[in-house]
C-alpha cells in the first residue's frame, strides 16, 4: 500500500508544478475531470486508508464508477467539497472525525442551501452538533458521501430510505410489512418513502409539534397523498408489529390468531391426507378387491359413466380456479415482494399500480360468481321449499352423518374399521363448499377496507387496517396451501385418483367409480329405478384430452404458485418477520 501511494504522488506531481495546489487546478478547468482522476490514483484503489488527526484509521476508497454515474461526478471537482485538502501530500489534514462531520451540512450547504438550513434544525443535527453524537446522521449517511443521484429520482428515493434503515432498523423492518414498503421492495418509487411523512431534512421527534407526524399534523401530511384522509385514516400504525402487544394489541391478537387457525387448518388435513394416502396405498399393495358394478340390464352397453357435474356447476368450478390463480399470483407477489420471483411477476404484468387493478379486477369476477351461485341456490331452493330436505342427502349441509363419517375414516385410516359408504357428498366435499364462504368474507371484506381506505377511516379505527392486511395477506397464505395440498390430493393425487380426476371438467365418471365413491347414492338410485336418468356416454376423446390439458394447466400453476409462496414465507422465517 505504501509503494501504490508514493507511486499516486509521483502520477500527481506530473500534472501539477511544485507547489501548485489541486484546487487552483480545479478551478482552472472545472469540468475537466483530470483533477478527479488525481484524487482517485489514491483514492480509486480499493481498500484505501490512510489515519486522521486522531490516529484512527479510516477507509477512503472512492469507487469511480459509481462517482462519475453520480450528480457530483459529472459536475463536481473533488476539491469542490474537499476544500481544505489542497496539497499533496494532504499536510493539512487537521480535523478529527467529529469536526469533519459536523462541517458536512455547511459544506454541502455551499450549494443546498435550503436543505441545509432545515437540516440544521432537525433533530439529527441536534444530536450531531449539539450532543456530539457521531451516530447521528448528516447530509453523506442519506444521500451517500460519493454516489449522490439527482433529487427526486426513483435512485435516490429508493437508496435513501435504505439509508433510513442503517439507524432506524426495526421501523424500516415494519415500514417494509406495509403497502409502501412493500412497493419500495419491490423496486418502485412512487409510493411514500420515510421522507414523505417524516419530512426530508427538518425531521423531528414524533412528539415534536413541528414534526410532520405528530398527531396535530398528521392528517395534513397524509393528503399530500390522500387527498380525502380522515381523522380515522391517520390513526392507521404504519410501524405495527405483531411481536409487541403493549403497544399493538390488536395487531397481536390478530396475528395469534392467523396462525392458530393456520396451524391447527393444516395440522389436521395434512394429517388427514397422510393417512389417507398410506391407508389406500397400504389396501392397493395388498391388492383388497373392490367391489366391481355389474352393468348388466342397463342401457349402455360398454363403459357406463354417471353424470355427476351440471354445465353450471363446471363453468363456477372453471371460473372460481381462473380467479383465484390470478388473484394469487398478483397478491403473493406483493406480499412476499422481497423475493426474487416477485419482481419479475409484477413487471410482467406491468409494475405494482397495474397489477392491482388486475388483482381487484378479478376480486370483484369471484365476488360476482360466488353471489350468482349463491342466487341460483336460492331460486332453487325456492321453488322446492316445501319438499327440501334441509339435511338430506342432496343437500350441502353438514350433518351428524358427516361426523359419523370422519369417525369411521379415521377408523378405517388406522385399520381398525371398513371404510366409509358415502352418499351424494363427502363430507371433504362439503367442506370444500363452504370454505369459501368463510374466505370470500374474511378477504372480501379485508379488501375492501384496504381499497376503499378514505370511505372505511369514516367508520373504523385506524388499527382496523393493520388488522385487514393482516387478515388479507395469511386467509390468502391459508387458501392457497389448502388448495393446492389438500384439495389437489383429495382429488388428484390420492393412489385411487392419481394423477389427474377429470370428472368436473367431464361432468361424468365411470359407474364404477362411482359405486364405490357413493355407494349410499348409488344404492339409492337403484332402489329407485333412477339411476338410468343419469347414465350418459364416455366423454368423448377431445373432451376428455381437453380436460387432461385443462386440469393439468391448472395443476402446475397451483404447484408453481405454492413453491413461490413457500420460498417467500421461508425467507420472512428466516427474516424473523
């Protein structure tokens, strides 16, 4: 290092007569960067370090490329800031680490002036110039001391509430769980930074009354954005945390209880689904004879398949998947913005403002189906009133029958009972139904207070909308692992139906299949003499090869859409987010 320096002072000297300094050959030619290139023979050397005033040692690596990328590299000598250094050797270096940095806000003040002075009255410069504090910012910790971008540039927006975080660690940590912060993540710079609440240069104290997020001038700060912010919208705790309960309890609470109803959700159908598969493997190994359906007598003669699935309920089925596959890619990638598959989906669809006009586009298509359907139960219901049987089998709600059902799974998973005879719906089936009945309202109504934000601050609290996102972002998280587990292995990928069950996209399946599905069903319809009104043809070849490609499609962006989700939640684990 010694022999690079002396070699730096011999490249120096061939551009200055002795005793010229470096700043009168700056201010000779001040836009030739010949006089920057002098600095950098030293100072471009990485892990350069030479010992203050003080005796410290300090790094004083100048990464070139970055300086002449950057606003003062292209018009700023370095003696431009670096006054005092006009000789080589630097023989005037006096000052200690502490007089250097309460000197920077002048020194950049010589051209900022406005920043300056409203620095100089913030609460960093108090703690800098009064106090002493070395940890307290100034102009060279926000806006870097090298690598300066132009003023309101997505750069410098985005590089400077980094910065925020070098001091204020666990506030970025929670400013980057919300919306903004989530954006920013992502790469965006439009939506607020620190800066846009806590002011860019005259920051104080939150209890300051000069601070432009104390309680008094809040809600001024806030329509700068929100032009129709209330008095409820800004009590909205952008620093929330669900570790903390004294000072955020309804955001804890809320919080627990996602995670209760997530683990003790998966905890059971996960378990549920084990059992399952090892019981139906276990028989199929030991090659247990099923009982096969003599065709006999009925009006089709070769492959008889039952019509199981309407046309209306297909298309719901089709329309439900299609929504909610785009709602979840568009929606994860957003809540999990820090990983690196977000960014690629969001500019795919064409950044963050875009991709939440498609997010809500399709919100509102599932909220329209499911009212539709919810409609067309009723007229049906309607005109049947007087014969419907409330807990029949043709009716979707849970009985004690259920139960007794599951007990009797549980009893044959472990090998200590036969296995349950279903009648027209299983009871995974109607559990399936109604979840998302539960779903379409927790998220449907979480959304909403999170769109329509200015209207819901009128009637709630503003911890109403850190308890929404959090409700949005884990019933999502719950839909989705349950989805593409559980309802893809109750379907699909149990031994009996692996890899791929085609019925609701058919509407048919085999007799047989049938039978032994919902025997309880079967045995009835032919007590009955009804089952030949449902008998129909085998789906023809292009209808059942469509359907194959159809539920194999919708498979793979199931899978894909959990792995992306199961990376994103990993890191946050790993994050201790």
């Amino acid at each position: 290092m010694r022999i690079a320096t002396i070699a730096a002072w011999v490249v120096a000297s061939a551009f200055f007569v002795t005793g010229s300094s470096i700043r009168e050959a700056a201010a000779q030619q001040p836009n030739n960067p010949l006089g920057n290139d002098v600095c950098l023979g030293c100072h471009g050397q990485e892990g350069f370090a030479m010992p203050r005033a003080d005796r410290q040692m300090r790094a004083l690596y100048v990464d070139k490329e970055k300086f002449d990328a950057s606003v003062h590299g292209k018009d700023v000598p370095c003696v431009g800031c670096h006054q005092n250094i006009t000789e080589i050797p630097h023989q005037n270096v006096a000052k200690t680490t502490l007089e250097w940095r309460q000197g920077i806000a002048n020194l950049c003040g010589a051209c900022h002036t406005d920043a300056r002075d409203q620095y100089l009255t913030s609460v960093h410069a108090k703690q800098l110039m009064q106090n002493g504090n070395l940890g307290a910012p100034t102009c060279s910790n926000c806006h870097t001391a090298h690598a300066v971008a132009a003023a309101g540039s997505d750069e410098n927006r985005n590089a400077i509430t980094q910065q925020c975080g070098g001091c204020h660690a666990q506030n970025l940590r929670s400013f980057l769980d919300t919306y903004h912060g989530k954006v920013h993540t992502l790469g965006y710079a439009y939506a607020a930074k620190c800066f846009d609440c806590h002011a860019e240069h005259a920051i104080q104290r939150v209890s300051d009354p000069a601070s432009t997020v104390h309680p008094n001038n809040r809600l001024q700060t806030c329509q700068r954005c929100h032009l129709n912010a209330t008095a409820g919208f800004v009590t909205f705790q952008p620093h929330a945390t669900a570790h903390d309960f004294a000072r955020y309890p309804q955001v804890w609470i809320a919080s627990k209880f996602m995670i209760a109803l997530l683990g003790g959700t998966f905890a059971f159908f996960w378990t549920h689904s084990a059992l399952w598969y090892y019981r139906e493997y276990k028989d199929r190994e030991q090659l247990k004879a099923r009982p096969h359906v003599q065709t006999d007598g009925l009006l089709h003669e070769q492959d008889p398949y039952y019509q199981r699935w309407t046309a209306m309920w297909r298309i719901a089925h089709l329309a439900f998947a299609t929504c909610i596959i785009i709602l979840l890619i568009t929606g994860m990638s957003l809540l999990y913005a820090d990983s690196l598959w977000a960014p690629l989906v969001q500019k795919a669809f064409g950044g963050p403002q875009v991709t939440g006009t498609v997010h809500r586009t399709f919100a509102l298509c599932f909220v329209a189906i499911f009212f539709a359907h919810l409609a067309y139960v009723v007229v049906r219901i309607g005109r049947n009133w007087r014969t419907f049987k409330w807990f029949g089998p043709y009716s979707l709600i849970p009985n004690l029958q259920d139960l007794k059902d599951a007990v009797g799974m549980f009893k044959w998973f472990f090998g200590i009972g036969p296995r349950p005879m279903f009648d027209r719906y299983t009871y995974w089936e109607k559990f399936d139904y109604w979840a998302p009945f539960w779903g379409v309202t927790i998220i449907g109504v979480s959304g909403a207070i999170l769109w329509f934000k200015e209207v819901a601050a009128k009637f709630l609290p503003g911890w109403a909308f850190n308890v929404a996102t959090i409700f949005h972002g884990e019933e999502a998280f719950l839909a989705a692992g349950f989805l593409f587990t559980v309802h893809f292995f109750n379907n699909h990928w149990r031994p009996e139906k692996f890899p791929l069950d085609v019925q609701m996209f058919t509407g048919a399946m085999p007799l047989e299949e049938f039978k032994r599905d919902h025997m309880v069903e079967y045995n009835r319809l032919v007590e009955t003499g009804r089952l030949k009104n449902y008998l129909v043809d085998k789906p023809s070849r292009p209808l059942t090869l469509g359907s194959k490609i159809l539920g194999f499609v919708l498979m793979a962006f199931g899978l894909m859409i959990l792995t992306a989700i199961l990376i994103g939640f990993g890191r946050s684990l790993m994050e201790g987010r």
